[in-house]
C-alpha cells in the first residue's frame, strides 16, 4: 500500500471490479484512454487475472486516504527490468474528483515508488495532445514531453498527434 496525504494506492480486489466496467463504459472517462469499446465483467475479470500473474504490469486502485473511496485506478506497464524502463496509465473514474489535484498526487506517490523501490530509470506515458488536462497534470508532477507520435490515435473521424512524456529519476531526485 502506498499512502499519501489524500490518496492511498492499493492492491485492486475482485469487488473493484464492476466498478472498472462502470467508469470504462463512460465515453466521456474512456475518451482518451486507448480501450474505447463497451465491456462487461467477464472483460474485466479477465484483464484482473492476467495482470495478476503479468511481471510486466502493476497495477493499483486509488482510493481517498480519509473514507477509503475507491475512484480510480492507476499502474504501470510494459514494466522493461533490462532498460529499467516502464509506462504509466493513470484513470480517475469518479468525475466529481477531477481537477482537484488527486491525479498528481497519485502520480508522485507511484513515480517516487517506481525510482526508489523498483529502481526504474525512465517512467514515460503516451496523451493525446488534446488532453489538457492530462498534460498540465504530467506536466505539474516533472513530465517532459520528448515527442510527437503523428496521427497515431483516432477520436470522431479524425487522426489526432499523441505525445510522448517522460520523467527520469534524475530529474525526478533533483526536485527533491
Ligand atoms: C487526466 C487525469 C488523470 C488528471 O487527473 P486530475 O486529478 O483531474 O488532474 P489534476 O487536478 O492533478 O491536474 C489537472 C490540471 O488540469 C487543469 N484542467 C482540468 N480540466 C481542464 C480543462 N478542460 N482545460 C484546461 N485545464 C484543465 C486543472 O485545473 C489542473 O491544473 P492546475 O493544477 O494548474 O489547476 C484525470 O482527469 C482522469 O483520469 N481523466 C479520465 C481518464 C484519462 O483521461 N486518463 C489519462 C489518459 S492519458
């Protein structure tokens, strides 16, 4: 469990999971996430159990360190031990918790985890160039965007830039 002032990360449970297909269902949370059809519970239990057993994953439920409330998730991916190296997706799925600097507390709490305890060298993530939000987010928590990935992702009939945004522990321990 990793416990931060207002957001605590913790292990997903089987009963976090009707929950996933609630907030995956909403076009309006999937929007800029790559998954974009409709799941049940059978999907996501599915997804629980592989990456329950992926060494190349690690995924937590975010929950609000006073109630306990889970509302959302957080993880990393393509976890690289050789390149020391991962990718990190983030989703608040309660929309009322949106714009209240949760997203950049769990951030810090997850990149401080992933330099200190994992020993990753490079924590990198992929937004859509639309995604204010998103890259004011990243960009507050020491993010830089190293690169522009052309058309590569798609939204109502359009092609739209992705960036690519990445922090190194070095950085990362020079802010401390
Ligand atoms: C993207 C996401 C993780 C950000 O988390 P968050 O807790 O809402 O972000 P924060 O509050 O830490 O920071 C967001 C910043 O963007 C600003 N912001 C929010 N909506 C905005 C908008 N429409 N236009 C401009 N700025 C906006 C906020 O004011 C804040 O900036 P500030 O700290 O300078 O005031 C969260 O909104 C989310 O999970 N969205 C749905 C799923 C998703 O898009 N995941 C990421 C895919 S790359």
């Amino acid at each position: 469990m990793l416990k931060g002032l207002r957001i605590t990360l913790r292990k997903n449970e089987r009963d976090d999971l009707p929950r996933y297909v609630k907030w995956l269902n909403d076009p309006e949370i999937s929007y800029h996430l790559k998954q974009y059809y409709c799941l049940n519970l059978d999907d996501e239990t599915d997804w629980y159990e592989h990456q329950r057993k992926d060494p190349t994953q690690l995924n937590f439920a975010m929950t609000l360190s006073e109630s306990a409330k889970h509302i959302g998730a957080i993880g990393l991916m393509q976890i690289n031990q050789r390149f020391q190296q991962a990718e990190l997706g983030i989703l608040i799925g309660e929309k009322d918790c949106w714009g209240q600097g949760y997203g950049r507390e769990a951030i810090q709490l997850l990149v401080d985890f992933a330099f200190s305890e994992l020993n990753l060298h490079r924590i990198y993530l992929r937004v859509d160039v639309s995604h204010i939000a998103g890259i004011k987010c990243y960009t507050h928590c020491g993010f830089i965007q190293e690169g522009c990935l052309r058309e590569a992702t798609y939204h109502h009939g359009h092609f739209e830039d992705l960036f690519i945004m990445s922090i190194l522990r070095s950085e990362y321990r020079s802010k401390e």
